[in-house]
C-alpha cells in the first residue's frame, strides 16, 4: 500500500505536459528484452502457426515488430478466438500465458476454432516493465477510432477483416502491488488528480463486460482457474479494486465506453482475466498455467454452446 504522497513527476493538481512526459520517460529503462525473451518463442511456433506481422513501433530510436499467431489454414466456415496478451506489457503472465497457450493446448483445438493469438501487444511497456507506452499513454484505454496509441491501432487494424467472424475475445492481464505503488500514483500525476490509495485483491479475477457479462461463461472460467490458483476474494466493501462483485471472483467495466481491448472485435463472449503475480501463495509458473486454464475454459464453453445452438 502507498501512502498519498506527490509522485515525483509533474506538479500535485496540474496535469502533464510535454516537459513532465519527458521526465517520466527519462524515469523508464529497460529490464528485459522482448527480442530474445518473446520472438525466439514467436518464431518456435512459426511452424505451426502462421506469423503475422502486424504493426511497427518505433520510439525514440528504438524499433518493435509486434507478431501475432493465427491457425494455418485459416478456415472461413469456422468461428474464430481472439487471444491478446501483454497489452500491458509488465503484466507477465498475459505474455507467457498466452505463449504457454499456442505451445502445449492449442493443438487441441485444430479444426474446431480458428485461432488468432497477439502474445505482447506492448513490447515497448514488457521491456520497461511499465503499464503504459512511450506516450504515457494507456493501451488498453485507448481501442478506439483515432487511438492515441499505437499499440493499440496496430491490433485493430489486424482484427478488422476478420471482423463478424469472432465468437471469442479473451485478453490476459495482472493486477500488481505496483499498480498501487506505481501506476496509479502516475495516473493520478499525469491527469493532475489527487492519488486514493486502494487495495490490492489477492488472487485471480475477470473483468466481464458491463453490457453484457455473459456470468455462466464467467463462471466456468472461474472454475477452471481455481484448481490451478485461488480467487481473489472481495474486500470489506464487498468490491474488487473499487467495483461491485457480481459472482465469485467477477467484477464488470463498460468494455467500449472505457475503450478497452476486449471491445474491438464484436465477440459475443469476451472477458478479461486478472492475475495476482506477487502473492505468496502463486509462482509464475502458476499464473501463467491459470491464463492457460482460462483460455482453455473460455474456449471449451463457447464452443459447447455453439455446437448446442
């Protein structure tokens, strides 16, 4: 927990302008290496899955390939699943969860489901181990027409001819201490807003989509994920980070309203998953088997109903 003290960048009540965005880069360094932790895995997979190149990003010098997976052949009379990972890019396991997916369950689903899987949508943030891109931008705040982000056009841009054809949209996320010691002090200093200390929940959750949260679907997903990790449970108001609980462990925001990733394909069935990375009670390995699971859950439900429709 972080008291609310000012966040070293930026003047308390002003909001940022370019002079405060260049101190928090000057902040920002690089703590891993998407070219040799994430395309090696990308490329391993190439000979079961086409690549697709889908974006370039390039800040300050610095230049970013972003690829994605998609079943060969792509078969038209098949409904498809969209896979996102990494959108923000220091949320570990939505990268190696959605890598750990194409690698040892995929395969499983050939012929049934075409799949379309973008493994770190924000290399730039993965290497700096931040929420936001180069901009001080949010991706995932920012799936909309004219985005801000270029993470984020990038993957619409490759989602838009498939468009109609996605029965699922599942995008693989954490929540972390330093959302609370970090990012949302940033956020409070970047928007020139005083900071309100949260609580971080312990354990796994999903964001449903406010508009239509599809709780069954919710719920076998919780189920699956339970045998691999715990879920989070809500906190003395009754809430998970500020917001109602709707079932166990299943809380909703307005996808589209928020702009965030799981709006952009039109998907009856999306949903967001949240791990807890820095509980005692969860290695990494276990947060990347729990977005495994949730994969396979979501996966295995949507295409029981639309056998059963």
């Amino acid at each position: 927990m972080t008291d609310a003290v000012a966040y070293p960048v930026g003047t308390p009540g002003r909001a940022w302008g370019h002079a405060e965005r260049d101190q928090w880069r000057a902040r920002q360094s690089r703590h891993r290496r998407y070219d040799r932790d994430v395309l090696p895995r990308i490329e391993r997979l190439a000979d079961r899955f086409e690549r697709l190149p889908y974006g370039r990003l390039e800040y300050a010098g610095e230049a970013y390939d972003q690829y994605a997976l998609s079943s060969r052949p792509w078969d038209p009379s098949l409904p498809a699943a969209l896979v996102t990972g990494g959108v923000h890019g220091y949320e570990t396991s939505g990268v190696t969860g959605a890598l750990a997916f194409l690698e040892t369950r995929a395969a499983a689903y050939a012929g049934r489901v075409n799949l379309l899987v973008a493994p770190c949508v924000s290399p730039w943030g993965y290497e700096r181990i931040n929420r936001w891109n180069y901009d001080a931008v949010d991706p995932n705040r920012s799936f909309r027409t004219d985005s801000p982000s270029g993470e984020a056009a990038s993957l619409m841009r490759l989602v838009q001819p498939r468009a109609g054809q996605f029965l699922l949209h599942i995008d693989l996320h954490e929540t972390t201490d330093s959302d609370e010691d970090e990012f949302r002090p940033a956020l409070a200093a970047r928007d020139g807003k005083p900071f309100e200390p949260g609580v971080v929940p312990d354990g796994f959750y999903l964001v449903a989509d406010a508009e239509d949260p599809r709780l069954e679907f919710q719920q076998a997903i919780i189920a699956a994920v339970e045998a691999v990790t715990h879920i989070a449970p809500p906190d003395g108001a009754g809430q998970i980070i500020g917001c109602p609980v709707l079932a166990h462990g299943i809380i909703t925001y307005p996808q589209r309203d928020y702009g965030m990733c799981p709006s952009i394909t039109g998907a009856p069935f999306t949903t967001t998953t949240e791990v807890y990375p820095d509980s005692p009670r969860a290695t990494p390995q276990q947060c990347a088997d729990a977005q495994v699971a949730a994969v396979c859950a979501a996966l295995d439900f949507v295409l029981a109903e639309a056998a059963g429709a």
